[in-house]
C-alpha cells in the first residue's frame, strides 16, 4: 500500500474495514519505517503503531503484534508496548529486509528482544516472518509469503518446492494428486489456461499452497 494512502487512513477506517470484512483476526496496520529516513519521520510512524495497537484492543476478534522499526530502539518500543497490551503473537514483515540483505543481521536481536520479554511479562510469543520463502535456521519461526498466489498469476507451478514453467519437460507430464489436480498435469493446466485462464489460476494458487503446505510440513519434521 503506498504512504500516501496509509497517511490518509484513520483509526476509524480501519476499524470501518474490519467490521465490513469480519476477519477472524487482523494484524495491527502495517506502516512505513525507513533505516535511510529522518529520524523523527520514523519516529512518528513508531508511535502511531503504538498508538493503533492500543486502539485495536476495543475489537473482540484476536489481535496479531506488528514489529516495525527503522532501528533496534523502535523495534524494542513498539514491542514492549504491544506485548504490555497482551499482545502474545507477531508478525514482521521482512521482504525488503530480506532483500537488501538485513534481515539475518536483525533476527537474533528481535529474537532476544521477545525471549526477554516473554520472560519478564510471564507470556509465551510467537512470531511469524511474512515476506520470506524459505528457512533461515531458526526454529523458533514460522514463515509465510504469497509466493504460491502470485507464481500462479503468471502461470507459474510448484512441485517439491521448486518453481517450474509449466511447459518444462521435467514436470509436464507427471501427474499430481493434490486435491486442486486431482490426476491433472501441467499439461492439462496449460490446456484450460487457454480455455478458461482464471478457473485455470485458482486451481494452480491452490495446487501451489497445497505443495507449499506440505513443504513446511516436511521442515518442521525435520527439525
């Protein structure tokens, strides 16, 4: 969502939304801190996450924690405020973390950040990474991206983890028994997607969180 818009938005439309759309949870609003932005700009946006959070209390749905921060001493704010409301689970997202190579430098500190907390309010957190596909060596970490809806916008199929097109030779003509295929191959996903292009792009989100499911299934096991 663009800045502009998130500025524009108030308490009240969130509060609009939530009650229109009926979630059976939601997440404090997402905002915007940048590590390269003035100080007091980011500043601000900590404090109006701060500020929604205890807002949020006077739904009756469950609430998820957001940990955002332009640096550690905002992360560590926001954190404590929202574990103070008993808030107990968390997101953060992390992709652009991820992508300018920050995240693993900043995951053990927010780590230690929520072990201590955790400790010291007697509560026990979770955390969940959004925005990252795969494993960092944590265990303690869920994970969860959109990855298998957007792959499948472009036509784009998942087997064992890996990502194909669905016309590569290797995966073509192999059969999968997921409960989107039912027996279908790629190839005949190549077919409906001439046919029918959106039945076709349900069937292959779903056949791709399926695999996706199973994937984080077989990490767990193995940890």
């Amino acid at each position: 969502m663009p800045d502009e818009l998130i500025d524009k938005l108030t308490k009240d439309d969130y509060l609009k939304l939530i009650k229109e759309l009926r979630p059976d949870a939601t997440m404090i609003p997402d905002n915007y801190t940048y590590v390269d932005a003035p100080l007091y700009q980011s500043w601000s946006q900590t404090m109006r996450l701060i500020s929604l959070a205890n807002d949020f209390l006077d739904l009756d749905i469950p609430l998820i924690g957001l940990i955002k921060g332009a640096n550690l001493r905002q992360i560590y704010m926001s954190l404590r405020r929202e574990v103070e409301m008993n808030y107990v689970s968390f997101v953060m997202p992390a992709r652009e973390l991820f992508e300018q190579g920050l995240l693993n430098d900043l995951l053990p500190h927010v780590l230690l950040m929520l072990k201590r907390l955790g400790r010291v309010n007697n509560k026990k957190l979770e955390i969940l990474i959004y925005g990252v596909g795969r494993k960092l060596g944590y265990k303690e970490i869920s994970y969860s991206n959109f990855s298998w809806f957007l792959e499948a916008k472009h036509g784009l199929y998942f087997r064992d983890a890996k990502l194909y097109d669905m016309r590569d030779e290797k995966i073509r003509f192999k059969e999968c028994y997921c409960d989107a295929c039912r027996g279908k191959m790629p190839q005949d996903l190549i077919n409906l997607w001439v046919e029918s292009p959106e039945s076709c792009k349900r069937i292959l989100a779903l056949h791709n969180l399926l695999d996706w499911l199973r994937r984080s299934k077989s990490w767990a096991g193995a940890h």
